[in-house]
C-alpha cells in the first residue's frame, strides 16, 4: 500500500464512520489498534482520544495534533464513501487532520526501528475540538504532563485556498469565541389591557437595536470584530402583551480588550432594560475558546518547513474570525503554531466551505501535511 492508498483508506473510514464530540468511542477503537499494529506507545486520559509517544536520539520533545470529532450536519454529497450516521459528517475535515498524523505516526515509528528519529515526538488524536474544548480537557487531565513538550504544531484544511499553498500568520490567527444570552422576564396582560404589562416584546427590540450598535460605535472600526445575534423570540400568544423574550449569539474577537468592551455594553444594555421597560433582564456569558496565538518564535522554523515541503506560503494579513481549541495548547502547554492548508480544488468540485454538507477534498493533500511535519521534526532546533 503506497502513502496515498494509505491516507485516502484510513480518511474515507473515518468519514463513514464520523462521531460527534465527546462521542468519538468507535474513531478512538480505530486510532489505538492502528498504534497496537504498529507498537507505538500511548495514553488514553479521557474517554475519547489518545496521545502517543516515540523516542528519539535528542533530550527536545516537540507535539503535532490531529483533531478527531464530527459536526452534527447532515452529508449531502453522493460519495460511496459517505457517512453511514445522518446528521453526523467530517464536515470540518477532521478525518483528513486524523489519517495525516497516522502517516506521520508511521513514518515516524519508521525512523524509530532505525533508530533515525531525531527528537521525541508525542501525537495527539484530539477528541471534542468542535464543541466540549478537548484541548482544555486534555491539559487540564494532565495528559501531559509526562512529556516536556517544547513545541506543538497543528494544521486544519481550508478550502478556499488552493492546493499546494498553505496560510500562516504569526500572533493571533484565529478568534476568540465568546456565546452570550439575554434573558428577559416582563408582565404579561391582555392586549385590550396593554398598558398594565410590561412587555418583553418592546424591551427585546431595544435590546436587538443596541447589540447590533455595539461594532458600529464601541469597536475600532479598523479591527474585524463579529457580534452576532444566532435566535431571538418573545411572547407566547397572539393577544397578549410578552411576559418572557430571549437572545442568543457569539461574540468573535481576537484582540480580548475588544471582548471587554462587547461584555461591557451589553451588561449596560441589560441594566437600561429595567430603566426603560420595567422588565428584567440578565446577559450571561459563556466563555467558549480564546484566539489562537502563533509563536513567532516558531515562525521561520514553521516557513522553511512549508517550502522544504514544496508548498506556497501565504501570509495572512488579517486572522480568521472562527473559534479554534488549538489556542489552548499556546496559552496553557507551549509555543504552538497552527497552519491553513489549501484544498481548493475547482476542477474537481472542491469548493464549499467548512461546516457546509459538502465539504470534500483530495486525500492527496494529507501526504502535504505529512511532509510538512517530517520537515518541522528533521529541522527542528529549539527556541
């Protein structure tokens, strides 16, 4: 079986076979008989997942990461490789993330019998990137903690930039992901009574035209900032005035001063509720993954492994503005530097974005990935 035999079996088993977040129990079966086969050691700390591990010939130990998780979307594309779960698909290209590390995983164990290896490398099959912060849950379980990592390095597809071109950016390369919801309590009353209730109606008007002031008025308007609002409602029947409104959305930032100001003007919004309205109003928040932070230290390293690999680089000049839990690994293990890899591919139809039910791409591409890790490891030098 050659390289592209291999990743293109392995990617399109994991497609048909897509798990949700935290749910990943028959991909985690599939990733650990691989190692067995292969005699690499590892660890399983959560459920889901695993982390393994290969000695090299130097005292640096350096990390690449493969997320493993699904989304809750429902596979649109006439593929005979299509997922075999409705509403569940490798609509984020995690299965292309996963068999790339499995051929590093291999090339790497390669080396090892040869004793060729020239650092330690720990592999990590990520669960729950999409939602639940595997991540965070996998430095929190101390799942590393064994290992003293010097470097963790990432990839995700992208599928609006070309094949064989790469984007990169040093600092903040994705967002931070931040969920709010308001919750609005009022009084209701018959409509021919109107003036005695306290309308959640009229209070969550004010409270849709405020939020969606708050980029046009509170933020640089130089930085790419989204405050969205995802699902409102109000009332519960037709003659009466609303007792109960809600409002749900994300905030995406990648400057945290930014998520500051937001929070702060919709706590000042939720207080002028009560003021105007006589309704009360609370804003909770969830804090969902912070920006990813790419190490400049990292960066050169990172570039002439692309190229090494035959790969355009493209720098990017402004981040993406879409959540991403490899942010953890920079914040709380190591310098860390995540990387867009081009599958664009319009001759063959590969052109729908992330999330879309008809996300595909050349498996070709994971062969890329491949060998721009084997260049990171071969040419690796600490920082």
């Amino acid at each position: 079986m050659n390289e592209l035999e291999f990743v293109t079996k392995h990617r399109r088993h994991l497609h048909q076979n897509s798990e949700l977040s935290l749910h990943e129990f028959e991909t985690t079966k599939y990733i650990t008989r691989f190692l067995d086969d292969l005699g690499v050691p590892y660890d399983c700390p959560l459920d889901t997942g695993a982390i393994a591990y290969l000695e090299g010939n130097s005292n640096h130990t350096i990390a690449f990461r493969a997320d493993i998780d699904a989304l809750p979307i429902f596979e649109e594309n006439n593929i005979d490789y299509r997922s075999k779960t409705d509403n569940v698909m490798h609509a984020c290209g995690h299965d292309g993330h996963t068999s790339a590390l499995m051929l590093f995983v291999k090339r790497c164990k390669a080396m090892a019998d040869k004793d060729e290896l020239p650092h330690n490398v720990v592999f990590i099959f990520q669960p729950a990137e999409e939602t639940g912060g595997g991540a965070n849950r996998l430095i929190k379980a101390g799942a590393f903690k064994k290992y003293p990592i010097e470097a963790v390095y990432g990839i995700h597809v992208n599928p609006f930039t070309e094949e064989g071109k790469v984007v990169i950016r040093d600092e903040e390369i994705t967002a931070s992901a931040t969920e709010y919801r308001f919750y609005l309590n009022g009084l209701s009353s018959h409509v021919a009574d109107k003036e005695q209730g306290h309308s959640c109606g009229e209070a969550l008007q004010h409270v849709l035209a405020q939020v969606g002031q708050i980029q046009q008025y509170h933020l640089n308007g130089l930085k790419r900032n989204i405050v969205h609002m995802g699902h409102f409602e109000a009332g519960e029947a037709i003659n009466t005035v609303p007792s109960h409104g809600y409002l749900e959305g994300t905030i995406r930032t990648y400057d945290l001063d930014d998520l500051i100001v937001v929070k702060h003007q919709m706590n000042k919004i939720a207080e002028s509720v009560q003021l105007l309205f006589n309704v009360e109003c609370q804003v909770k928040f969830e804090e969902g993954y912070p920006p990813t932070i790419n190490s400049p230290k990292l960066r050169e390293s990172v570039e002439n492994a692309l190229k090494g690999a035959n790969l355009e680089v493209i720098d990017k000049p402004t981040p993406f503005l879409f959540g991403e839990d490899f942010s953890f690994y920079g914040q709380q293990l190591a310098p860390s530097y995540f990387a867009f890899v081009g599958t664009q591919n319009k001759d063959k139809g590969f052109v729908t974005g992330l999330h879309t039910s008809h996300l595909n791409f050349d498996e070709k591409v994971l062969i890329d990935v491949a060998n721009y890790y084997e260049q990171i490891l071969s040419n690796y030098k600490e920082v």
